[in-house]
C-alpha cells in the first residue's frame, strides 16, 4: 500500500493549482481620469504637431478572467482640445473643424472585445463624431501594475470620416490621418 501523504500532497497540489486562475483574476471597473490621458499627433505644413483633450469621462467594466463581456465607453469634452496654440484651439472649434457649437463631443463605445493574450485586447466600437458613426478596431495593451490597470493603446482616425476640417482645409495642409493615443488608468476592485 503506498503512502498516504503523497496522495494527500497530490491533492492539496490539484486544489491550489485549480484555485490560482481565481487569485488572478482582476477587475477594473472606475476610470481615474486625472491620471489617464488622450493625445494626438498629426502632419500640418509636413511637420509633425501634437495635442491633447484635457477633459473626458470614461466608464468601464472590465474582468480579465471574463475579457469578452467587458464594456467601456469614452465621452471627450471637444473644447478642452490643446492643439499647442490658443489660436488653433480656436480655430478647431469652428464649423469647418469640430463644430462645437453642435457637438460638443465626441463618443467612443466598445461593441465586443476579443482577447489576443499576454495582456493585449482588441477592442471593437463606434466612434461617434460631428453626428456621424464609424465602426472602428483599437489595440489595447493592459499594464497590470501595482493595485491599477494601464490601459494603452493607438488607432489612427482618418479626419475625411468625419468632415473635419472642411473648405479650405480639405486639402493636403493637415493630413488625413490622425494618430490617437490614450492612457486610460483604472484601480484595481
């Protein structure tokens, strides 16, 4: 008859190893905007520009031993952009740009999510812009970091899409592609 303990050491082994995916599992369910950030990055005159949106709301439901079910959803004050200069943020609230007279902002809500491993999502939603809806696909990158969730990532939005930046801006000064970046920050629940 073989030993008892082994038996007993097998079973304590399956009994911690079934119950570590449950020590892992995080969610993230509050948005800390003060520490999160939204950029962007263009070509104008074929130099590179950058900005920010300094104001925006965020909510998420995010689990990551159930990625697929999340949610979140991104409301960006449209006359809180910083384009670098008081007279381009003028200039982007005007009809031909942002038009903030008529929508103050600019929505982006997740429609699904698709989990790619080691930490990375892809995130499908609609951007909702100057009252007009694209589908669009982020790469997201989670940074798990001590007690908070960094959410990373970039997509390029083509401003045409849109009608941004109609008349005499339709040209080739400000280029058609625009390089989003967030840093979306949420505490550990």
């Amino acid at each position: 008859m073989p030993p008892r303990f082994p038996r007993f050491a097998a079973l304590l082994a399956i009994l911690l190893v079934g119950t570590l995916p449950c020590a892992h599992a995080v969610e993230y369910t509050q948005v800390n905007t003060t520490a999160s950030k939204i950029s962007f990055t263009y070509n104008q005159f074929g130099s590179r520009a950058y900005g920010t949106f300094g104001k925006f709301d965020a909510t998420l439901d995010f689990d990551t031993q159930n990625p697929e079910a999340a949610h979140a959803k991104l409301t960006i004050d449209l006359a809180s952009i910083d384009a670098g200069a008081s007279d381009a943020n003028s200039e982007l609230q005007k009809p031909a740009w942002f038009n903030t007279a008529d929508y103050p902002v600019a929505t982006f809500e997740s429609t699904g999510v698709e989990a790619l491993g080691d930490h990375r999502y892809l995130i499908t939603g609609n951007l909702t812009l100057r009252g007009m809806t694209r589908e669009l696909q982020v790469k997201v990158l989670l940074k798990p970091e001590k007690a908070i969730g960094i959410f990373d990532g970039d997509i390029v939005v083509k401003r045409r899409d849109f009608n941004i930046g109609e008349g005499e801006w339709a040209d080739k000064v400000v280029s058609n592609d625009i390089s989003i970046r967030f840093r979306i920050v949420a505490p550990e629940q």
